[in-house]
C-alpha cells in the first residue's frame, strides 16, 4: 500500500505541490494552475517524466474536470450531490468518491473495493493530508482526484466568502 503526503492547501494553490513518501522523500511535482476553462494541472515524477494531467473544461452547472494519464484521457470527474455527504462520480473509471469534502475525509471505490482513502493528518511540521492507495497503479489518477478535489473545497470557500462580504458591504452601505 502506497502512504502519500502532501503539505496542507497545497494543492489548491498556484504554486509547485511536492509529493513525498512516509520516509520524507519527495516522489512526484504538481505544476500548473486553476481559475478558467482549459487551465491545466500536470504530474511529474521528479525525474522530470510527465505521469498524469487535470485539464478544467467545464464551468457551466459546476466544474468538470478531465483526467489524463500518460496523454491518454483516464476520466472526467463531476459532482453529482452534496446532501447529506459529497458525490463525486469519475465517467469511464466507473469511480465513486464520496465522504466529507469540508473535513478532508473521502474514500474512492470501484464498486465495493477500495482505491483510495484521504484524511488529515497533523505532525510537527505542520498540516498534511495522507492518500493511502492499495494499487500503486492508481496513484498518478489518485494524486490528481485529491487535486481537484482540494479545488473544490477552497473555491466554495471563497465563493461563499465573497458572498458573505458583499452582503456585509452592502448592508453597511444603506
């Protein structure tokens, strides 16, 4: 089983994601950037050899993602429903990721087996989150789920923010 770390809101930020291993060593780079249609996120290995791929392409009723392994399209990812927990459903995978997105806990399935489980954990250092991936197969598409995933979190963060400072300003205006 593959134990990946990576350093907390990371990976919805615009900078370089390191992604280590439970000895501390770094095994793969995310590069690239969110916030428009055809922005793309690409996963290296730190050897320089391009492994996985997000592309944006969808902004209309909620964002849609697709996902790319080895330049070959793997998957789109898009929600279904967030009442009472996130669903998330990957076409062509036949995934399901499901659990909750706020806390930073979700699992992935492939019916009734297991891909991949997220949570939060805390060291000294700081804030990580832990992908535990059985297969290492998976890990490249797994790395890119948490991404956007991750995405999905801090953008309705700001979403609601600017709603909820508009209102304020608004109201502080009358």
């Amino acid at each position: 089983m593959s134990k990946l770390y990576i350093h907390d809101k990371q990976l919805s930020n615009i900078t370089r994601t390191v992604v280590t291993d439970e000895s501390g060593h770094s095994l793969f780079l995310l590069v690239g950037r969110w916030g428009t249609q055809g922005d793309a996120l690409s996963l290296y290995r730190m050897n320089g050899t391009l492994v996985a791929s997000i592309k944006q392409t969808s902004f209309a009723f909620g964002s849609r993602f697709e996902i790319y392994e080895n330049y070959k399209k793997v998957g789109s990812l898009q929600k279904i429903f967030n009442w009472p927990g996130d669903f998330y459903y990957i076409k062509q995978l036949n995934w399901s990721v499901h659990g909750d997105i706020y806390n930073h806990y979700y699992k992935i399935h492939h019916f009734n087996k297991e891909i991949m489980r997220m949570r939060k954990v805390i060291f000294v250092a700081g804030d990580y989150y832990l992908l535990e991936i059985p297969q290492a197969a998976n890990v490249p598409t797994c790395i890119c789920i948490a991404a956007i995933m991750d995405y999905w979190l801090y953008n309705r963060n700001r979403k609601q923010t600017m709603f909820y400072f508009n209102w304020r300003l608004s109201n502080s205006l009358d």
